[in-house]
C-alpha cells in the first residue's frame, strides 16, 4: 500500500493510492474524484439466513462518486486520454458506464458521447448522465449494437473509446483487488462477480495476480462469476443476439472482454454459471432485508450466485468468500419500488392513526 494515500488529506483516489502499480508518471495530470476506498462488509446475517457457514464480505462498490465500479476504470481511461491532448470520449453503455464516463469528462473539461439502446437503461444511470452534460444518443437495438458503433466513431484515434476494451479500464479496475487483500490481509478462497461484459473479473484476476507477485499477499482465489440466464453468453458459449434480463448492467449478449475472461477462469480454477430473473430478485430483497445493503439488480446476481454455490455444498466450511457489488440501488429506482416487499401506506395526519398502522 503507498504512503502517498496515508497523507493528511485523507484518501485521493485510486490512482495516487496505488501509483506503483499503475503505468502513471509522476508528472501526469490525475482526473479523479477521489473514487475507490470503498468498503469491504461483513454480512453474516445473509449467510445465516442462506444456511452457509463461511465468511462473507461484500466489496460495495456503489460507493463510489458515479455510485459504481465503472470509476475506478474510468480515472484511469480518461486521465491517460487527457494526458495525450484528446478532447472528446465516447462509450456505449446500459448505464452505469455513461455515468461514470460523463462524470469524468465533466471534470476534465472533456467532451463526453454515450451511445445507449433505447428504452433498456435505468432511469438513475441515464439522470446521471445527463446531468453531467453528456451528448446523450438513444438508439434501437441493444449494448452490443452500440458498442459496434462507437468501435467505428472512435477508429481513426480522434475520439476515445472508454468502454472496457480500453486497456487503461481495466488497470483501473484492478485497484478493488488490490483493496481487497489489504484488508483482508491476503486473497479471499472466493471471489464472486456479476458478470456482463466481462472486464471487472478479467480486472480483478489481474489485480490478484500483481499484487501476488509484488509479494503483497500469499494466495490467489477461484474466480466464480455469475450471468443473468437470458444474457449468458459465456455459458452457452457463443454469442446472444438479443440479451434480457431485469438486470440491465448485465444485458449483454456479446462480451468485449471474451478471452481474457476466459483466462481468468481457466487459470484461477473457476468458473461461470448462470441465475434467473427471479433468483436475482429474491437475492436483491434478501440483501436489503438482512443487511441493509441497497445494491442494483445487477450486484445480485452475484449474490444469487453464492446462494446457487451454498446449495450445491460448492463453499467450504469457514471459507471466505467476497463479492462485488458492482452498483448502488438508487440506480434503478423503478426496480426497487416494483420489487420492494413492502408498500406505502396512506394514513390520516393523526397520532392514533399512526399507531393503528404499525400495530401499537
């Protein structure tokens, strides 16, 4: 861990954090705002309430300033654009990309193009983008169809591509892993992600990786993702035209990181399944309920994954086992309400109306 994070000022994002393991010189010129540090949360009341017997952390990463992972990806993907003199980035998005996209180009005076399918992103995540003043184009068709697009705009170098074939993305990403072992002390035996794209669990083996060998923890752990079952390209292997789920962050038929998530698998022992729509949704309730811990949907599916893997017997007795949480809940608002396993209710602006509505 670098001193340069220990200093008075308090945490200053990912970059001046793990400077040494990021290709960042000295000199270059940091767009951050101050993202990553983000907690690592113990939950044993959701592993009870699941019948397992291992410790499970949840690295929330919804707090961070765009509220997901995608900014830490992002410091790093727009801080090398700016320091190459580009003026405008672009990326396709679901959502939680645009935010972060939009949010970093804002703080380094950039100019910022999202490309999202229309009527298929939540509406937190397209609040934040325009918000942050992005040129926002809706398009038909889905993510796949947009990231083709911006692939094209973005080939002759003048505009930036930040989606997660950015390379410097995933350098970013990498510092959760790093996080990770810190407080831990070592890897985790697990390590569980939603899985959509594929970039954050190709960022968090490297992470795991390189902090390994820079001698800064002793293990490496399975990497276990989990994809929604109507957009589980890697589990059916090949290619998915038309991606659905209620979890849009992972609506995603065609991986741009295919290879690298394979290797990743391959080489950590691990694996990808696939969850229903509706063992998400009873783990994005089941979250709330037992821990407090608003996610969106998407973050769930990882969590349906583990409740799939404790009931397979798949995690050992007194393991430890993390996930990522990829976003926060406020993203998806209109999931939230619908899904909630409570109402409002509408009482009289009485006292003893109050108390007859909660039983007292």
């Amino acid at each position: 861990m670098s001193s340069e994070h220990k200093n008075a000022a308090g945490w200053r994002g990912i970059i001046r954090g793990y400077r040494e393991h990021l290709a960042v010189g000295p000199e270059t010129p940091i767009v951050s705002l101050h993202e990553g540090n983000t907690p690592l949360i113990h939950v044993p009341n959701f592993v009870e309430a699941i019948g397992g017997a291992f410790d499970l952390y949840l690295k929330y990463e919804g707090l961070n300033p765009t509220a997901s992972f995608k900014d830490r990806g992002m410091t790093m993907a727009v801080t090398k654009a700016k320091a190459r003199g580009v003026q405008v980035i672009a990326c396709a998005s679901t959502g939680n990309t645009s935010a972060s996209a939009a949010a970093y180009a804002a703080r380094a005076k950039m100019k910022c193009v999202v490309l999202i399918p229309e009527g298929k992103i939540a509406r937190g995540k397209l609040a934040q983008a325009l918000m942050y003043g992005a040129t926002t184009l809706q398009m038909p068709g889905n993510f796949d169809d947009a990231l083709t697009i911006v692939r094209e705009l973005c080939a002759d170098g003048v505009v930036e591509v930040v989606n997660s074939i950015n390379p410097h993305r995933i350098e970013g990403q990498k510092t959760a892993a790093f996080e990770i072992c810190d407080a831990l002390g070592d890897a985790p035996d697990i390590h569980v992600l939603p899985v959509g794209n594929a970039g954050n669990i190709t960022a968090y083996w490297k992470g795991y990786r390189e902090y390994a060998d820079a001698g800064h923890s002793d293990t490496l752990p399975r990497m276990m993702g989990f994809q929604a079952a109507g957009a589980a390209p890697f589990v059916e292997d090949a290619f998915i035209d038309n991606p659905e789920t209620i979890a849009s962050a992972i609506r995603i038929g065609k991986p741009a990181s295919w290879q690298p998530a394979k290797a990743a698998l391959q080489f950590s022992a691990g694996a990808i399944d696939k969850v229903t729509d509706e063992e998400i949704l009873t783990a994005y309730q089941m979250i709330t309920a037992q821990e407090g811990i608003f996610v969106e949907p998407a973050s769930a599916a990882a969590l349906a994954g583990i409740i799939k893997l404790q009931n397979a017997g798949k995690i050992d007795e007194g393991g430890i086992v993390v996930a990522t949480m990829t976003g926060h809940g406020l993203k998806d608002p209109d999931n939230a309400v619908e899904h909630a396993n409570v109402e409002a209710t509408t009482v009289e602006p009485t006292l003893d109306a109050v108390k007859a509505a909660i039983g007292i």
